[in-house]
C-alpha cells in the first residue's frame, strides 16, 4: 500500500512519453470513410430510390466465418426503401487495425488491396461492373 501512495504521488512529475505523431489533427482516410462517400453519392444520383449502408458486421458472423475479433468486417449494402428496406450485400472488406491492406470480396472474385490507391482503383472497377449495374437498375425498377 505505501509502495503504491508513492507512485501516485510522483506521477505528475513523468513527462509525457507518447509520440508527438498522434494528434488529431491528421487524420488517415479510412476505408469506412471512402465507402460512406461512395454510398452518399449513389443516393444522390438515384435520389434516394436506392442507397447504400456500411456496417460492421457483427463479430458472431465474423467468428462464424473465421475471422477473428481482431479483424474488421464490413458489408456494403445497397437498399432499396420502398421495397421495405430490400438489403442486397454488394461486397465485403477485411482490415485489421491498420487499414490496409485489405481483403475485399466482390462475387466470387478475392482481391488483396495494399494501399488506398489499390481501393479506390477496385471500387471504381466494382461501382461501374455490369453486374452492379444490373442490381442497382433492377432496385430502381422494381422500387418505381
């Protein structure tokens, strides 16, 4: 006990040993960041007909599946309000901590992605396949 009342009364002297590198002013871009832009904008051009929702999913399903507690898991969903909230999962990314790399899921295809360039440049691919288009305009169809 008296070996404790000494730390805790030396303690305001230690200087502060964390890395000047952690702030919150700079600000990695996420991810989960790039997904909700991305969802943001199919609202905009479809006019809320169909949109899409990021989550995470939850860590039974991740289990289920294999993936530890340390990973990250999340689905992006394309919804269609007017079919009471129709849910179609159009991919799914894996990240630990750090944000990359990343596994991503798209169909049956696997792509392994280091950086955010690699991210942007397989969801450009993904956003404009002929097989996503083909959901979205038949969410929009059948929503109308």
């Amino acid at each position: 006990m008296e070996l404790n009342m000494t730390l805790n009364q030396n303690i305001d002297y230690i200087e502060n040993l964390w890395s000047d590198a952690i702030s919150l002013e700079e600000k990695v871009v996420t991810p989960v960041t790039i997904l909700k832009q991305q969802a943001s904008y199919l609202a905009k051009i479809t006019q809320n007909v169909v949109h899409a929702d990021v989550n995470l999913i939850e860590d039974f399903y991740r289990l289920s599946y294999g993936f530890g507690p340390s990973k990250f898991v999340y689905g992006f969903i394309l919804v269609a309000p007017t079919l009471n909230n129709y849910q179609y999962k159009l991919f799914t990314i894996i990240h630990d901590i750090v944000p990359y790399p990343i596994e991503l899921f798209f169909f049956d295809e696997k792509y392994t992605l280091q950086d955010e360039d690699d991210f942007i440049e397989i969801l450009r691919y993904i956003l404009s396949d002929e097989r996503t288009i083909k959901v979205v305009r038949s969410l929009i169809s059948q929503s109308v």
